[in-house]
C-alpha cells in the first residue's frame, strides 16, 4: 500500500510538472510589430492588436508596451506576467489626431538571440 501511495505521488508530480512547462511561455509571433506604420496606424489599430500599453504618458499621446522575444518573435508582457523579464520597449508617439507618428523598439536587456 506505501509503494502505491508513493507511486501516486510521484506520478503526480511528474504530471504538475510537464503542465507547468507546457503553459509557462506563450508563442511569439514574427509578424506582431509588422502593422506599425508611421502616418498611417491609429492609436485603435494599436489597441486592437496589442491590447491595453504597458504605460501611457501625455494623456495618451506616448503608448510603451513592454516585450519579450523568442525564437518564435516578440511577446507582449502583460503586468501579470511580471516573472518574464522584458527584453524590449516599444514607444508609440500619436499625434492629436491619434494617428502614429513615430516608434521605436529599443533593446533594455541584452538578447542572446538578437544581434
């Protein structure tokens, strides 16, 4: 009865750990960030596909989303996901209109996977 019960146990922890490690990382997608036009992209455009901003400034004028990358693409990171470390920033500057006028995606932790 002791060698089932520890047998159980071991199973079941065999099987909590291949769940956690199937769930822990979302994909990333290489085509995420190719929608950003300067002139062109609305801030709703943005919304729409990249959700609520890691930060907002000048009452919506500067949007940052933070990143991750891997070897699939980029990764939005939710607050949530606080345990990932972001790797990137990517800064959206809208003009009065909403309409996007300049971004950038700036490196702020070093990327062994990007040169």
């Amino acid at each position: 009865m002791t060698k089932t019960i520890k047998a159980s146990r071991r199973a079941i922890v065999i099987l909590l750990g291949l769940l956690a490690a199937c769930a822990s990382y979302p994909r990333g997608d290489p085509q995420l960030l190719t929608f950003l036009q300067d002139g062109v992209t609305t801030r709703e455009d943005v919304y729409l596909k990249l959700a609520e901003p890691s930060a907002v400034w000048e009452g919506g004028r500067i949007l940052t989303y933070q990143l991750d990358h891997n070897n699939q693409g980029y990764v939005p990171m939710r607050r949530r996901e606080a345990a990932w470390t972001a790797k990137y920033s990517l800064v959206l500057s809208f003009d009065q209109q909403g309409i996007l006028r300049r971004h950038s995606l700036v490196r702020i932790k070093d990327d062994p996977a990007v040169p």
